[in-house]
C-alpha cells in the first residue's frame, strides 16, 4: 500500500460518475481503490516501473 498520497483531479460526464460510483458501491470498493488498480494495471499493461522497490528501473 502507498505511504504518501496526490491528487488527480479528473472531470468526468455526470452520468457516468454516478453509474461508476454505484458499479463500485455494489463491488464493496470506493471510486479511488478501483482507479488506483487500473492505474496500477495500466502502467503494469506497458511496462512502466514506479515506487521504492523500482527505483532506478523506469
């Protein structure tokens, strides 16, 4: 789990804010444990290393 927290600020249609808040209610996780995964997945997805045990590598 990460130590230290940012801000990312993202504007989103309404609609589908709700429908993803709801997605996420139903799935028992908040709106920000579903996008720091995709994040985590996405930088996973294209090869691109981060954090403490990657320094030095991406």
């Amino acid at each position: 789990m990460e130590t230290k927290t940012a801000r990312l600020t993202v504007l989103i249609d309404p609609d589908k804010k709700e429908a993803f808040e709801q997605l996420c209610a139903r799935q028992d996780q908040t709106a920000s444990q579903v996008v720091r995964q995709l994040i985590r997945d996405y930088l996973a997805k294209h090869g691109v290393s981060y954090g403490r045990d990657d320094a030095g590598r991406g």
